[in-house]
C-alpha cells in the first residue's frame, strides 16, 4: 500500500493498521471501500484508516489490497475536491468543545431531531 502513497502510522507487526493517504481524505475512501463490502474503522487525532486482520479477513488480503488500488484509481480520475465528510468533520467539531455537560446537550439537541424525523 505503500506504493499508493499511503502512509502508515504506529507499529505494523501486531494484527492491526492504522494508515492515511496524503492527497484523499479517509472518509472518502471509507466509504468507497464500503461500497466493497470492506468494514473499515475511522480513527481520530490525527484521521486514520483501521484495519484488524481476523482469521476470516486475513484470508482476503489480495482483495482488500485490489480494492483499495481501484478506489485511489477511482480518486484519481475524479474531478472532484476532496474534503473529509461531515460526519468527520461534526465529530472533530465536537471533539473540540471542552465541557463534556455541553457536548451531552448538543447530542441530546441532534438525537431529538432525529427522533422528530
């Protein structure tokens, strides 16, 4: 993956990574990799890509690598500007409010409109 431009980040000897690519947001590969069938986790400080390696997933890993190849081919044909989601970026907004009584209200507020739908 490396050879993607991906970076990875922590200790890659256990059964679980953590990785980024410098030019496509995360989220946005998430979610292509999620039109894959692929569960990939989202980290945060800083945004990463989370990948454990299970006894069932770990039989696919040429698949999981084509994939990812063929989303960054896809993020590089695209025209489009990439940013990060929203859910991203509501959650490092609020991640930024200090008093967690606050944060209870704000999810408390969102919930409720949820609810209202």
């Amino acid at each position: 993956m490396v050879d993607l431009g991906f970076k990875l980040y922590g200790k890659a000897d256990i059964c679980t990574i953590a990785f980024a690519h410098p030019k496509y947001p995360c989220s946005n590969i998430q979610a292509l990799m999620k039109r894959r069938d692929w569960s990939l986790a989202l980290l945060q400080k800083p945004i990463l890509i989370h990948f454990s390696f299970t006894p069932l997933n770990s039989t696919k890993v040429e698949q999981l690598i084509k994939d990812i190849r063929e989303v960054i081919g896809e993020l590089e044909k695209s025209t489009e500007k990439f940013k990060e989601s929203v859910e991203v970026q509501l959650y490092g907004a609020c991640s930024k409010i200090p008093d967690d009584a606050t944060k209870g209200d704000i999810f408390k507020e969102i919930l409720a409109c949820f609810i209202d739908i």
